[in-house]
C-alpha cells in the first residue's frame, strides 16, 4: 500500500550547518515553520550512495529532550515520503547515542536519525539538536554533513507522506504505508552488547566480597538512567541506591546534563560526604562520562590512558580481539600516547570530534580512544560510550583488588602516575562570549603563527618550541581537516592549545587547554589547578583571552 506524499513549497534558513556533532540550535529555533523539516529532509537527501533514503533502514532515538515527540513524527512523515523501508525506533524516542550506534551496526541500517543536544540543557528554552549517523554507526563524515548543509541552502520542497499520527510508545511493529516501523526496547540490546563485552561474573563476585564497596551513579535525569539502573541494580543485583537521577526528564529536571566537576555536583558532593567508594555520572546522550572516587577525580585523558592499560588483563573483549592502536584528540593530555608506547601500539592524534575515530576503527588500527572533553570508548561500537567506560573503570577496579594492587581510584591514579608520570591538565571554557571577539583572538594567534613571530619566544619560564594551526591528514581516507586550533608546544614538552566549540549554540565558546607533564614523584598528589597556575598565566598572557572576550573568569573549569 503506497502513501499520498504532498509536494509542499519550503524556503531555506541559513545557518544549518552541523557542528562538531549534528545541529545543535534552541528548541524554538527548531519550532520555526519547516526548520526540523527542511534539516531532517535535508538529511535524507544527503544519504550516502547506493541507494540514498530509498529502502533505506533508519535506526532512530534520543536523548528524552523536549521536542522529541514531535519530531518523531516529522520523520515518520519524511522518511515515508522518501521511500525510506523501515524505522527501527527506541520506545518513547528513547535511545541513548551508543545505543543508537550498536543498533545501526547490529541490524545492519543505512543510518541513523540522532535526536539530541548531548549535554546542553533542554526544555522549551533551552537546546534540541539532529544528528545523522553513517552505516559504521558513527557520527557522519564531513563529507555527508557538508552535503546536508548545501542542500539546506537551496531546499525549495519537501515531500510530506499523508500519514496518521504515530504511536512510539509501545513496543511492536506496524506499517504506514510502504515504511515499517519497529518499536523497540530501548535498552535490551545495549544491555547485552555489555554482557558480551566485559565479565559480569567478575564483577558480581567483586561486589560479594567487597560488600562495604559502594558505588553512585548519576543518569542526571539524561538517557542513561534506564540504561545504568538495568546494568547496575537488576545485572549486577546493587542496590537501588547506587543509581540517582535515573528518570530521563525533558528538561533533566532542570539541570545541565554535563559530567564534570560543575554540573555534576550534586554526586561530587554525596560521594565525598557519604565516603562512596566510586562515583560515575553520564551526559544527557549517555556518550560522556565522568569517574570520581572518594577525594580522587579522574581526568579523561587519564581515564583512557588507564583503561588503555588494563585492558587486556580485565576486559574480555580485548582479551579475544586484541588491541590493534590508541587515539586521542589533539587537546587530550598525552597520557595515552605513553601507554601506546610503553606496550609498542601505534597511536594517533586527531582533531576534536568523535567521527575522526571512525575511518582507523574501521581499519582495524585504533581499539581504544578517548577525547578530554569526558569521551571514552572502543571499537565496540562507532561513539563514545559512557556506560561502558564506568563499567571498564569497575572491571579495573575488580581486577586491581584480586591482584592486590589497589581497589580506590585514588590509588589506581597513583600507580598509572608510578609507571608513566603525569600529565596534569585542565580545560577552561569560556561560554556564550560575542562571537566577534573570540574570532578576532584566534586569527590574531593565527596571524602570529603565519608570521613566524611567536617561535623561540619565552613566556615566564616557557620558551616555545613549535606553534601550528592542527591539521589532520587522515592516513585511511586521506582526507584534509584544517584549523582545528591553535597548538602552542613548549620545550619542556609543556602545551597551551586554544579553539573554538563546535557544539555551542550561542555566541562562541573558547576552549583553552594546557597540559604539563611531571615524572617529579613529589608531585604525584598535587593539586592540579596549582600544578598548571604558571602555565595558565602564561596561556592568557600569549592568548590575550581576557582582552579579546572580556572575560576574566571561566564559566566551567574541568
Ligand atoms: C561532541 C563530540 C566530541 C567533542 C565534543 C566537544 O561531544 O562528539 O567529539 O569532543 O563535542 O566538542 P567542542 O569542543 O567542539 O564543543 P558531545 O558529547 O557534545 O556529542
């Protein structure tokens, strides 16, 4: 039975370019007439050939946000007019982002429809985002997202299928027209991709005989709650108290759904007043994640580097497959790349954003990778996956106590720094500064860098060895992604890097990075922000930050 689809006259919005992760705008934003719609067609137009969206199978979920359900319904609506032959869709739009890329990959889909901001708030003020994912299950290439945002330059139609209202809150399979579309449980796969991943048993077994050990984690009422509470309190029989904020909310109750020291209070503040032995909170999505134990943070950047090391001897997927290479984003400390070396993998630097993992997964050269801005994740899947990084950290936690090495994190922390030295680093980002600003400074830094005129210079007791603007050359697809930011590497191997965010909404975000190594053990247990105060002055003093975007102080430190 075919569908009427109705031609209906569009005319384009600028601005519909996908940032680092899909297009992340204001929910009223993408209320406007025909804005969803014109960047959801847009979508479908720009699926990669063969064969397009038609008889494509489109894997679709979010994260809970506000605006979800009618934007289900948009794409229903679209995706039928395309010709589109199933939706595989989570139950209420529900599906974490590596949920979403498992079921790509395990149903073997064309790709998938993202709904989701990731950790930027939401709610009827706040922020809704579209992403699209290619058939690995990772975050589409710069070559789909650029062709979805030429064709919203010049959308003039779009092709509207006449179908009723549809019902994505129960489970089952029903047909509209030509198009299937499955409703499924949105937790049971990923559910099982974990159990075939790590050991449960182990775990189980740790909790037995540790039953003082007490865990917390925080779904900051993001996707990941349904998810956290099905791992941790029905597999691995915790009690309910070991999860909070598992309820995923449209506007997550209120709060930023971000994993780090600032929006994850809450669960910083309850693990050290209640002396919880290991605390873990995921993002809005369920692709980030942040690992605290008592009176101990982990950086992301250490936090890959030590599941790097222990892979092999506590997680049973890379017992069986091996770990094939380590990759890191250009800002992430360069702590991984220390692991990579010490056990003779190959490792790689790439620029901010998940997708550029994908092409070296694909290949079979990268196992593990993770990035500062709280990513972490392996070739299980193409995105970065919150859980499953919390549930590495307590397969290492597991293994570190049978083997009588440690069994806090603090002490986990303190034997990786014992092997390898420490790679203090810090992040300061300075959000929703006037774009004008924040440019000006980056092509000022740019300018220099052109002219030669910072190298060999010395700032305090930093002299400069090199200076660039990151570029990547992509050794799988050759591909070229210019300007990622601004390096600046000191002798001492010290690094200051400053970039703009892909995934701001409003005005412009600074990121400005640095990094310092030590293999000083005096400093092993030193407080960050103190270990990286000179090298910050200098980092603001180089970038003129302060002069550029009249901020003084950052809006969030990680
Ligand atoms: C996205 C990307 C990440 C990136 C992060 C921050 O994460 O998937 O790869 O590191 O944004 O990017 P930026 O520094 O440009 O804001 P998420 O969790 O927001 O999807």
């Amino acid at each position: 039975m075919s569908v009427n689809v109705k031609t209906v006259p569009t005319t384009p919005y600028e601005g519909q370019k996908p940032g680092t992760s899909g297009l992340r705008k204001r929910v009223k934003v993408f209320q406007q007439e025909n804005y969803t719609e014109n960047f959801v067609q847009a979508t479908l137009q720009a699926i990669p050939e063969p064969g397009g969206a038609k008889g494509a199978t489109l894997v679709i979920g979010g994260d809970g946000r506000y605006y979800i359900p009618e934007a289900l319904q948009i794409i229903a609506k679209l995706s039928a007019g395309a010709g589109v032959s199933k939706l595989i869709v989570g139950q209420n739009g529900i599906l974490s982002t590596p949920a979403a890329s498992n079921l790509i990959r395990k149903f073997k889909a064309t790709g998938g429809i993202l709904l989701t901001a990731s950790h930027n708030p939401g709610g009827p003020n706040n922020d809704f985002g579209i992403k699209y994912n290619v058939s690995n299950g990772g975050p589409a290439p710069e070559s789909v997202t650029n062709k979805i945002y030429e064709i919203t330059k010049t959308i003039k139609e779009l092709y509207i299928a006449d179908i009723p209202k549809v019902d994505f809150t129960t489970i089952g399979s029903t047909k509209v027209g030509d198009m299937t579309i499955d409703v499924i449980d949105s937790t049971e796969d990923y559910v099982q991709l974990m159990k075939s991943i790590f050991d449960f048993d182990a775990l189980r077994e740790f909790f037995k005989s540790n039953p003082n050990y007490r865990i917390l984690f925080d779904g900051m009422n993001g996707v990941t709650g349904p998810y956290g509470y099905h791992l941790f309190v029905k597999e691995l029989g915790l009690p309910e108290s070991s999860v909070m904020n598992f309820k995923p909310l449209a506007d997550f109750g209120g709060g930023h759904p971000d994993p780090n020291l600032t929006y994850a209070h809450d669960l910083v503040e309850r693990v050290e007043k209640e002396g919880i032995d290991f605390g873990a909170a995921s993002d809005g999505d369920g692709d980030r994640n942040m690992i605290i134990g008592k009176g101990a943070f982990v950086t992301p950047s250490d936090s890959v580097a030590i599941i790097a090391h222990y892979a092999k001897a506590a997680i049973p997927y890379f017992q069986k497959n091996g770990v094939n290479g380590l990759a890191r984003s250009m800002p992430t400390s360069q702590a991984i790349d220390l692991v990579a070396k010490q056990q003779g993998l190959e490792h790689f630097e790439v620029p901010t954003g998940w997708k550029f993992f994908g092409n070296l997964m694909d290949a079979g050269r990268c196992s593990i990778c993770g990035e500062e801005s709280f990513g972490t994740g392996s070739d299980h899947i193409r995105e970065k996956d919150g859980l499953w990084a919390v549930i590495a950290w307590l397969s290492i936690i597991a293994y570190a106590n049978k083997q009588k090495l440690a069994t806090s994190v603090h002490d986990i922390l303190q034997l990786h720094y014992k092997q390898y030295g420490r790679n203090f680093f810090s992040r300061y980002d300075y959000e929703e500064v006037e774009s004008k600003g924040a440019n000006e400074m980056v092509e000022r830094l740019q300018g220099q860098i052109k002219s030669g005129e910072l190298k060999g210079k010395t700032f305090g007791n930093f002299k400069i060895a090199f200076v660039d603007d990151f570029e990547y050359n992509d050794p799988i697809d050759k591909s070229v992604s210019s300007n990622q930011g601004v390096r600046i590497v000191f002798e001492d191997g010290s690094r200051v890097i400053i970039r703009l965010s892909g995934t701001g909404s409003q005005g412009a975000t600074v990121r400005l990075y640095v990094e310092k190594y030590s293999n000083n053990a005096a400093e092993y247990d030193a407080d960050t922000q103190k270990a990286l105060k000179p090298l910050i002055d200098q980092a603001l003093a180089i970038s003129q930050l302060k002069e550029f975007t009249g901020r003084d102080t950052p809006t969030v430190i990680t």
